[in-house]
C-alpha cells in the first residue's frame, strides 16, 4: 500500500513538474497574483496535468468529522449537486433522490428524532457540518443503491475540488429508519413515493486534515 501511495505522489510529482508554469504565459500575465492564475490556466489545459489533478482529488479526499461554523455558498453546492447528477447511473435512470438540509430547525429536530433511538452518539452523527445531504433510492429499482453511492461519490470529490469537506454517512440512515414517529421528519423531507432514504452526506468546510487510512492492496488480484 505504501508502496502504492509512493508511486501515486510520484507521478503526480513528475506531472506538476512537467506542469509548472510556462514562461511566455507568465510574461503575458506581468507576473502577481495573474501568473498564479495563468500557471494554473496552463497545467489544467494540459492533459498529463488533468490526470494528476483527478488523481490527486481521489487520493487527497478525506472524510471529515470535524467542521468551520461557516456556510457553503449555494452556488458552490449547486455545483456539487450538478456534479453527483453527472455519475454513471442504470440505464440512465437516475433512481434517486436528493435533499440538501442547511435549515438548523430542521437538523434539531432530525438530532431529536436521531437521539430517541441512539442518544447523544446518534444526535452527533452528522458531526457539526453545516450542510446535511439525504439521498434516497429508488426501492423500485435493483441497481438504486449502486447509483446512490456513485452519486455520493461524485459528490464528495466536486466537494474535496471546491475545498469542501464530507463524510459520506450511513448511520442517520439507521437511526432515522428505527425511530418511532419518524413520519413528520420523512414527510419534511417530502421524498416521493417508493423512495427509500439510503445514504446520507455532512458537508462544509473542513476544520481537521485527516491522514488517509490504510488501503489492502491485496484485495486487487489480476487474474491471467
Ligand atoms: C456506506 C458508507 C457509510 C459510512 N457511514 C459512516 C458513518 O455512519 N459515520 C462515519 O463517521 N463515517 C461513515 N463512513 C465513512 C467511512 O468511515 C470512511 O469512508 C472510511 O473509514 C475511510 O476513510 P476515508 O473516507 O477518510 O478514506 C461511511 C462510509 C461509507 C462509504
């Protein structure tokens, strides 16, 4: 695995040196804060640059549990939103359903109805993000799950590239599914009929940088 990290920051390395800035362009810009702009202009139009700018936004991604008391601007999250609708998904189907709760009334009474079924641990579970993601699959649909997370993920890396941090979440899921008298939180929700909540995202800006947990690399076998 660590092996595996090496080579990935390696190549990303390799690839912002490859990258780093083209001179004319700079002279175009007169230097300043232009050639930051100019430099960054250039390593995203070339492709070995993009490749490493994916790459480093899957490898950079974190789940974050701990947050700034600071909103996300909503064009910043409709760019995330637009981004998870973008994922590969059955036959096109888009088999989910989205809704993004900022509204702290709203999350008070999810963290009541949470805290009934788990207590304080199930109150917190959404940490102290500032933006609650609730996604839900279509039950009618055998593939829904499968396109709920691809979306989840799409979401989490546009967020990780804006500088918004997420943790993809299933636990509210459980607590909000067990707790009795669930009804008027599901119905402020306002999912359509046959939806089934299946995941949930904290988003906001990030507070911590975690280190990324170790991976098995062994769990990939090519197979002749
Ligand atoms: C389906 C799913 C459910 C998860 N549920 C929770 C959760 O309830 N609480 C939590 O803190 N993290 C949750 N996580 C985040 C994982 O713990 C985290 O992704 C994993 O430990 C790897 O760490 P990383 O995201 O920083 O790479 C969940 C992740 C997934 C994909």
């Amino acid at each position: 695995m660590k092996l595996f990290n090496t080579l990935a920051c390696g190549l990303s390395l390799v690839a912002a040196v490859a990258c780093g800035g083209d001179a004319a362009c700079k002279k175009e810009c007169n230097g300043g804060d232009c050639a930051t702009e100019c430099t960054k202009k250039e390593y995203m139009e070339k492709s070995e640059c993009k490749s490493a700018a994916v790459i480093d936004n899957m490898m950079s991604r974190r789940s974050i549990r701990n947050y700034k008391q600071q909103a996300v601007p909503r064009e910043v999250l409709n760019r995330i939103m637009e981004c998870g609708i973008n994922a590969p998904n059955g036959q096109n189907k888009q088999s989910w359903e989205v809704r993004v709760v900022e509204n702290p009334e709203l999350q008070n009474e999810i963290k009541a109805l949470m805290a009934t079924v788990g207590g304080e641990r199930a109150a917190g579970c959404f940490y102290n993000a500032p933006v609650w993601v609730f996604i839900a699959r279509d039950k009618g649909y055998d593939f829904s799950a499968y396109d709920c997370g691809l979306m989840a993920e799409n979401m989490m890396l546009a967020a990780n590239a804006l500088g918004v941090g997420t943790v993809c979440l299933g636990s509210p899921v459980r607590y909000i599914l067990l707790a009795e008298g669930n009804e008027q939180v599901l119905s402020k929700l306002g999912f359509s009929e046959g939806y089934e909540l299946s995941l949930c995202i904290s988003m906001g800006y990030p507070d911590e940088t975690p280190e990324a947990k170790p991976r098995d690399l062994s769990k990939v076998k090519f197979v002749d």
